[in-house]
C-alpha cells in the first residue's frame, strides 16, 4: 500500500523537526536553514510558541483521520493505525527528544518543550475530534 499525500508530509515534517531539534547549536542561534523572519521572531523570545506551533501541524497530519489501516484480520495494525497510539507516540517523542537534548552541546533539555509540545498535539487532536464530529453530522443527515 503507498503511502497517501498527508503521511508523506507527516514523514517530511517529522524529520524536519528532528533535524532542528537534535543539531548541535553550541552558539544558542536560531537556525540558518529557516526563514528569516522565522528566525527573527524566534529570536524575540517565542520558542515556547514556536514549539507548539511546530507540534500542532505535526500531529494535524498524524492524527487528523485518514483511509483505513489494511489487514482486517491484525489486531496489530488496527492499534498502531488508531489515532491514540499515534498520540502517546507523539507524546513519546516529545519526551525523547527532550531527553536526547541533554547530551546536545548548545541545546537545553526544558520542561516547558515538553508542556509545549504536548499542548500541540492536545490542539490537534481536538481539531480532529472536531473533524469526526461534522463528519457524522454529514453522515447522519444524509
């Protein structure tokens, strides 16, 4: 099964951020390969707001509902396609990468990240419920 348009995007931005977060910074600069007035702003002290930014259309593409997973017959598949291992993954990942922080020269292992990033992924995962519940109003009055 190929992989639709929106877990391309998923894969893309997921290893985006992972660039970001998990490169070296030893001189504490905002990084050179993003916009600048992307910098600019985070440079003003936005980098709570810029992680929840970044968490909340990460997990909008993992989590927002999608075809159905195959294989009817794996319970497997059914559970890592559902949208809550896709979230405590998400959650996880937050966590790790946070983790992983600590032994980066330049990069800070912060409990805000991680509040941050969690909030993100709340923001998404309502933004989806939301999605399901007007889908079933559409359903229902057809």
């Amino acid at each position: 099964m190929r992989p639709s348009i929106s877990e391309l995007v998923c894969i893309a931005l997921l290893a985006c951020g992972l660039v970001l977060a998990l490169r070296s910074n030893p001189r504490g600069e905002v990084h050179h390969i993003l916009p600048v007035a992307v910098r600019n702003w985070m440079n003003d002290g936005h980098d709570e707001e810029a992680n929840l930014i970044a968490f909340s259309i990460l997990s909008t593409f993992a989590l927002v509902p999608r075809r159905a997973v195959a294989g009817t017959g794996s319970g497997v598949l059914r559970v890592l396609g559902s949208r809550a291992f896709r979230m405590a993954a998400l959650m996880a990942l937050v966590c790790t990468i946070e983790l992983v922080q600590i032994f980066i020269p330049g990069r800070v292992a912060d409990l805000d990240d991680v509040c941050t990033g969690w909030s993100g992924i709340f923001a998404a995962w309502l933004l989806a419920v939301l999605l399901d519940v007007r889908a079933e109003r559409r359903r229902a009055a057809d």
